[in-house]
C-alpha cells in the first residue's frame, strides 16, 4: 500500500469522525428539546445494538 493511499484512509476516517460528532451534537441538542425524539432514538439505540450483537455472533 503507497503512502498517498495511507493518507487518503486517514483523512477518511477523520472526516467521518467529525462528521459523527456533529451529527451526534445536533441529534443531543433535538433530544434535549423534544421527549419524542428522545424515545426514537433511544428505540434506534436498542435495534443497532441487536444488529451488532446479531452481526458478533454470525462472525463467531
């Protein structure tokens, strides 16, 4: 694997780092104003997390 390539995987992730934060700050924010998004994401929380465990097992 180049250098360039190693650099292009590190500013991929970087990006996509950032672009978590700022989407994690803005869903928090609607969270805190809204109890129904609240109960959404919490219900979005509890399938991601099924799909992970579901996703462990299968690579076992």
């Amino acid at each position: 694997m180049s250098k360039s390539a190693l650099v292009n995987i590190a500013k991929g992730v970087a990006v996509g780092m950032v672009a978590g934060a700022v989407v994690g700050y803005a869903g928090k924010s609607a969270a805190d104003e809204n109890p129904k998004i609240r109960k959404k994401i919490t219900r979005v929380k509890r399938t991601a997390n099924d799909v992970a465990d579901t996703a462990k097992y299968m690579f076992k």
